[in-house]
C-alpha cells in the first residue's frame, strides 16, 4: 500500500472489494494479508461483520431505510437505537458501500437493495441470519440497544476482588494483574507504530509529557529520534510501576521518568512543550476529551503544543473502511469510538488550540497537532 508508506490519506474504500477481514469472502488474484497494516487490521476489525449481522437481522436497518430514508438522529429513534453506537454502525455501512448519506439523510446503496431488503432478487439476509445467534452479536445489538459498552468483562468476570462479575474497565487497570497483561497488550501494537509517530512528531523545546502513555512505548520511540528531548510519562497507579519497569528493561530511565497520577482526577502539570495523547481520546467520550484538552492548553508552557496520535476518520465520518472497522471495537470495549479529524479539531479549536496540523502514517494512524497561541 504505497499510499501509506508516503504518509498520505489512504482512499476511502467505500466499494465492495475492500480488503481486510471482510475480504475474506472475496476471490482476488492478490493476497488478502500482504503487509503490517493488513495485519493490524486483522485484529482491529474483530466486531466489524457481527455489527453487520445486527444491523441486517436483529435491526432490520435496510428493511427500514428503504420505507424511511432519514438523518442518523431520525433512524436511531425510529428504531430505539443508540447514538453513539449506532453512529459506528452507519459509518462502517458507509464505508463499505452500503448505504448512502446525502442532504436528506441515510439510504441503501444499489448493492444493499439488491442483497439486504425483502424481496430483493438475491435476498442474502437468511444467509447472514444463520449468525445472529452467535455471542458476538448478542453483545453487540445489546451495546445498539443501551449504549453501554461491554467492557473487558467478559474475559475477567469472576475475578474481582470485590466479588463483582462486572468490572469497568477503568476499575478493572486499577488492579495490578489486569494492568500488566493490558499494558503489554498495548506495548505489543505500540512497537510496531510508535517509530512511525516518532518520525512525525516534531518537537518544540525539550520536555514533552505523555498524558495516560502506558509503557512508554511512544516515549521510547521519541527519545530514541530526538536526542534533545527528555519525556515524562503520566499513568495511574498501579500502571506507573509497570511503565517504570518497561521503561527500565529498555534502559532509559535516564531519558523518560514516570509521574503517578490520574489525568481525570489530578491537575496536569506544567512546564512542559508538548502534551502527547497517543490512542487516549478514542477511549473517552468527547465531552471527557474536551476536559483533557482544556487542561493541557492550561498547563502547557506558551507556544507549546498538543498532539493526539490515533486512528482517525474522514470528517465526512464515512471511512476510511479499516477506521471504521476498528471503531466498532472502540465502541464496544471503551465509551468512546473512533472520531473525526473535524471532531478533533473543533474540540482543539474549542479549548483556545491554533494552527491545527493533520499528518498521515502507517496502520491508518493520524497525528493532530494544535499550537498554543
């Protein structure tokens, strides 16, 4: 994918042969898996299909959009759905070519009229109902009903130390055993992306904060780039002992140190050129971003800057195709999803950013920057 190399926005797949998970079922002469972001891909669109089988079984959504074309709003009611879940749906929908969204609202595509409506020629819904029993879409169509995600619960339930079966999943980080297994999850995806930030991240002044960064891959990363930089990572308890220890076996405890405090709860401390959230935002609602924001422009030293490094969608919210599968997971396992460069930018632009930046790497990833004036 030459496009990604570049760092340039990959298309928007919006025809039916994208690839990826999805492309399994189709025949092409290339192969399906080729290349890293293939791979990561592979797992970021784990909940893709089954949140398709909800919304042709379970939500009858096609069936309902032919008899009433409507704004995202109007549908969500009309069939006692969920904003926020619901907005991944339609815009995994979209990026595959299945529907359609114009002035006056959402639609089937002509290859969703023929495969996903009653009476169509080549009815494929009975097809896709044999699955909709299936776990996966059970929890997917209750999150589409509630807007409750499903957390990390089901893997862990039983294993609260409160006798709880069901656990947040910030509840769940405050408890050491789950917050090194999770953190190395991340570490494991932050090695492959974190040199790619690192080489798109430029640096104003020395010192730079990496708000929530996990073992400090990233940070890892920039120090091994930018000579000149020194980088504290913020994390809460108990992940700041296991940042430390990560931090540690790379031998770079001279390079990065580690602040234990909540970025919620705590103020974010100052003298410090650039804030860094890699992967944080897309967790949280965007009201909760809005608050992280305005604490980074209050703390940061003037001039300095923001950067939010993640997987973002096109501002019309309809791909590109691999952002939009992965956000279905976002939504599922966090209270969050994956957002807009248009939402970032409003949010960095509400909270008194300048000179918003948009720049491109590998996995899909986007890297925003905002200056403080």
């Amino acid at each position: 994918m030459p496009y990604v190399r570049q760092g340039r926005r990959p298309p928007n797949l919006r025809a039916p042969d994208f690839r990826g998970v999805s492309a399994m079922f189709i025949s092409s002469p290339e192969k399906v898996v080729s290349t890293t972001d293939d791979m990561l891909r592979l797992r970021e669109s784990a909940f893709a299909i089954d949140m398709f089988v909800v919304a042709t079984t379970w939500v009858g959504l096609f069936d309902h959009l032919v008899a009433s074309p409507g704004p995202r709003a109007a549908v969500c009611k009309a069939l006692n759905i969920h904003a926020r879940p619901a907005d991944t749906m339609f815009t995994l929908l979209l990026s595959w070519g299945l529907l359609v969204e114009d002035d006056h609202g959402l639609r089937p595509s002509a290859l969703a009229l023929d495969h996903m409506v009653a009476g169509s020629a080549n009815d494929l819904r009975p097809y896709y109902a044999s699955l909709k029993e299936r776990a996966g879409v059970q929890d997917l169509l209750y999150v589409l009903q509630s807007g409750h995600s499903r957390t990390w619960e089901a893997r862990h339930a039983g294993k609260s130390e409160a006798g709880n079966a069901k656990e947040e999943w910030t509840d769940l980080m405050r408890r050491p055993d789950f917050a090194r297994y999770y953190t190395a999850v991340m570490d494991s995806r932050g090695a492959v992306l974190a040199p790619d930030l690192a080489r798109m991240l430029q640096v104003p002044g020395a010192r730079l904060l990496d708000v929530a960064g996990g073992s400090g891959i990233y940070s890892s990363a920039i120090v091994a780039r930018h000579a000149d930089v020194s980088v504290t990572v913020l994390e809460r308890p108990p992940v700041d002992d296991v940042a430390r220890w990560h931090i540690d076996q790379r031998g770079l405890v001279d390079r990065i140190d580690v602040i234990g405090a909540d970025m919620f709860a705590d103020p974010l401390p100052e003298g410090f050129d650039t804030h860094l959230y890699t992967h944080i935002l897309h967790d949280w609602t965007l009201e909760s971003g809005a608050v992280l924001l305005r604490k980074s422009y209050a703390a940061l030293n003037a001039g300095g800057q923001v950067a939010i490094y993640s997987a973002h969608l096109d501002d019309d919210k309809a791909g590109p195709a691999p952002v939009a599968e992965y956000s279905v997971l976002m939504m599922y396992l966090y209270e969050g999803r994956c957002y807009s460069v248009a939402e970032m930018r409003s949010l960095m632009e509400q909270a008194g950013f300048v000179d918003i930046q948009v720049s491109h790497g590998i996995g899909w990833r986007s890297l925003i920057t905002g200056r403080k004036a």
